[in-house]
C-alpha cells in the first residue's frame, strides 16, 4: 500500500493466471469471447489449443480464478487453475 496527500492506494502487480481447459476449437472461443473480454479486457487473454491441455491464460491484476473457472464451466467447459 503506498500513500500520497494522505490518501492510501494499492497497487497490484500484473499476474498471469494459466487454466487447463477442454475448448478445443475456434467455435469454443468465441463463444467465450464477450465473457473472457468482460472479465479481463480485450487482447488480455488467449487460448493455446495446440497444447495438449488447451490453455487459457490471463493477463491481469484482479481476476480471481474462481471466476474465471465459473465462467468457463457456465459456458459448458471443463477449466482447472494450473498452479506454479
């Protein structure tokens, strides 16, 4: 927490959250694209569908990744937060 003229704010550094997924295809994204763009911003997030565990990754400092896990789940898709 920093503080300037007497007011506190914090400051939350960039992370970038990384989700096993079952998308597997183009159709699969776009269906989550109004949503992932919502909840992180546009060009904040991508899919890697040539791997073998159909990554998500995140971009961002105030995602949680149950939200995101609940997000992907409510559109019919499996997501696992895949942990460092």
């Amino acid at each position: 927490m920093q503080s300037s003229r007497g007011f506190q704010f914090y400051i939350f550094k960039m992370e970038v959250l990384v989700f096993k997924t079952s998308v597997e295809s183009n159709e699969g994204i776009q269906k989550l694209k109004t949503s992932l763009d919502a909840l992180a911003g546009s060009g904040q997030w991508n899919f890697a569908l040539d791997d073998c565990d159909k990554i998500l990754r995140i971009k961002s400092r105030s995602v949680h990744p149950a939200i995101a896990q609940k997000l992907l789940h409510d559109c019919g898709f499996a997501c696992s937060e895949l942990e460092d």
